[in-house]
C-alpha cells in the first residue's frame, strides 16, 4: 500500500493567479547613486576655485595702484584702474620683450616637435642597434640641472658665434624639450596600428611619404602636447635666457620681467600687470591646441 503526502505550502509555491514581487533593482555597474554624483560635484567646484583663485587675486591685484596694495587688498575696491597695464605698455619694452618671446617660444615649438616627432616615430618603428640605449641616453639628459648645463652650452654657443641671438637660445631650449617630447612621441606611434605603416607601402608610398601622409594625422593629440610643452619650457624659463641673452631689447618676456622688477623697486602692482599681460600668449597658445591635450596625454600610456 503506498502512501502519499501534500506538499506543504513552501513548497506548492505561491496560490494560482497571486503575481509574485519582483526583484529589487540594484545599481548597474559604473552607475553612481546620487550622493556620490553630488560628492564629486562639490569636490570638482572646490578644486576649481582653488586653482582659479591664484589667477583672480593676481588679476585683482593688478587693477590696485599702489605698490602697497597688495598688503591692504580692501582697499583696492574704491581705486581700481587700469593705469598699471598703461605704464607697462607705454614705458617698458614689452612688446620688444613679446616678439622675442614668440620667436623663440614658436621657433623652439617647430624645431622641437619636428625633431621629437621623427626621433619617437623611428624608435617605435625601426629596430636598429642601441635604440633602447638611445632612449635612455634621452631619458638621462633629463637628469642634468641647469646650473651643470650652463659653462658647457655657452662655450659651445661662444665658438659658434650664436650668443646673444635667437638661434642659438632656440638651441638650448630644443636640447631641454626634445628629449621628453621623443619619448612621449614614442609612446603615441606604438599606439597606432603597424598595418597601416604596410598598407601605405603597399600603395607604392616611401616611409617619409607614410609618416607625413598617414601617421603625423592620427598623431594630432600627441603632437598638439609635444608642441604645448615645447612653447611652454620656451616661454617662461629664465636662466638660460639671461646668460645668453645680452641685448635688452631681445629679452624675453620672462628675462624683461625680472630687470622690470629691479627697475622700479618691485612695485607690485606693476609686476602683477605684466604678469597677467604674460599670461594671455600662452592662454591663447593653450585655447588653440586643448582639444587635443586630454586625448595626446593619455594616449601614450597604452598600446594597441
């Protein structure tokens, strides 16, 4: 005789027709609950207006015209004028100091990424003998401070007669950026495809034809931040443009600042004006290649 049991009511389940509760949602992975969105929100605004702020003080300063004012800021409210930034265009060399700036900023630009663009281009391509000691040979220039650099590249500059002229300081700035623009250089090449290299052989093109034709295109970012970091060391460096500068009026902006200061017993109102004057080149020179800085930073640090 067999005998049978009911199943209790766990196990028969929910009554006929009874909808069971659906399952609560969770968050999909990446999504950010709104706390964390506000979090991040705030601490973004925050680190904004700590790095805008140097900016705006300067600025604010600049419009004071005292030289003292800067120790009584209040005060400026109720006096400012842009007489500051008058002086300075009309009684200073500036813009002698500006064209000598751009020459050399924008010579050192052109020079530079040229020289970094083929050098990375032909160590990401090329396997010749020593290419990794040559990288690293790029690498150790680096480590040199300018104060060692300074008695060697004079006497070299003074035998070949370029003191004192903007060849010769575009020189010395190219054997600073060039280094770090070829490895950056190189990290970008090895990130773009070799086939494309053999697709333009194919098509009957030389290597050189190759590399301006198909590869210096797609390398647009990374050479928008050798350019921004060549015309950035150019710009605002100072040492080496003093002792090989000697005419005043092919000073740079950076060098016209610094005799600009002793001239007038650092005034700070007027240091703080030609400041903001200095900033608007490179503000400028930033706005033209930004689109291309985020994409050329982080494109090198993978391959593939």
């Amino acid at each position: 005789m067999s005998t049978s049991t009911l199943p209790t009511a766990a196990e028969a389940g929910p009554p006929a027709g009874e909808r069971t509760a659906a399952p609560r949602k969770g968050r999909r992975r990446g999504e950010v609950s709104p706390l964390g969105r506000l979090t991040s929100h705030g601490i973004l605004i925050v680190a904004s207006l700590i790095a805008l702020f140097p900016v705006a003080w300067l600025v604010f300063l600049s419009l004071g015209p005292d030289k003292d004012d800067y120790l009584r800021p209040g005060g400026i409210w109720g006096k400012m004028t842009l007489d500051n930034y008058s002086f300075v265009l009309q009684n200073t060399n500036f813009f002698d100091w500006l064209k000598s700036s751009l020459i050399v900023s924008l010579g050192t630009t052109v020079i530079g990424v040229l020289v970094a663009a083929t050098t990375g281009y032909a160590v990401s391509r090329m396997r010749f003998p020593g290419y990794k000691k040559f990288m690293w040979v790029l690498l150790v220039t680096q480590m040199f401070p300018v104060a060692v650099l300074m008695v060697p590249m004079y006497q070299i500059l003074s035998d070949l007669q370029l003191i004192d002229t903007y060849f010769g300081l575009i020189l010395v700035y190219c054997s600073t950026a060039v280094p770090y623009c070829a490895w950056l250089m190189k990290g970008y090449f090895d990130t773009i495809p070799f086939e494309i290299d053999e697709a333009g052989r194919v098509d009957g093109l030389t290597p050189f034809g190759t590399f301006t034709r198909l590869i210096l295109p797609l390398a647009k970012p990374g050479l928008a931040v050798a350019a921004f970091y060549s015309f950035i060391t150019a710009f605002g460096e100072v040492a080496f443009a003093t002792t090989f500068m000697l005419d005043d009026k092919k000073y740079t902006l950076a060098v016209g600042l610094q005799s600009f200061v002793s001239e007038h017993d650092a005034q700070r109102n007027l240091m703080a004006a030609t400041a903001v004057l200095i900033a608007i080149p490179v503000s400028a020179f930033f706005y033209l290649v930004q689109k291309n800085l985020v994409a050329g930073l982080t494109a090198g640090g993978t391959k593939g």
